[in-house]
C-alpha cells in the first residue's frame, strides 16, 4: 500500500459492499471480520515487501471445500486473487 492510498476516498457504496461481503464471508465460514481483515491486512504488508500492489482490488475469501482426507466433509480454503502492479527489485 502506497502512502497516497491512504488518502483516497471510497465512497459509501463501495465501503458498504466491502462490510456486507465480510459479513457473508465470516457466516459462511464461522471466521468474524475482524479475522478475515486481519488476514487481509497481514497478506498486503508481507506481500508488499516484494510486490507493489494494488490493494482495491485485493480479493480474499475463506470457503469451505470437499476434503480429500480419509473423513472426508468440508474443510477451510483460503483463495486470493492479488492484482499486482510491479515486482520490487
């Protein structure tokens, strides 16, 4: 994250969109919000360190996915999809 994105407005719709998503997430998953933003924001510093990236358009999510174990049932998977503009050198 860069130091001008700290000053960039969202509006409201998009604020919105981003809690509402959350809030589905952390149902779907039994992970609060508080957690899927805390992992959100771990994943941007350490992937930062490397990579410039663009965090808008930063994308995680916690489902839930067969299991090929021997139990079988669901497990958690983590995806993200991280828009990158440019690796560090």
């Amino acid at each position: 994250m860069s130091f001008i994105d700290f000053f960039k407005r969202k509006n409201s719709g998009d604020v919105a969109k981003g809690r509402i998503k959350l809030a589905i997430q952390s149902d779907r998953t039994g992970c609060s919000p508080e957690i899927m933003e805390k992992i959100k924001n771990d994943i941007i510093d350490v992937i930062s360190k490397y990579m410039e990236i663009d965090s808008d358009g930063l994308d995680i999510q916690i489902t839930q996915t067969e299991s090929e174990a021997e139990s079988g049932g669901k497990s958690p998977a983590l995806y993200a999809s991280i828009p990158i503009k440019k690796v560090k050198g």
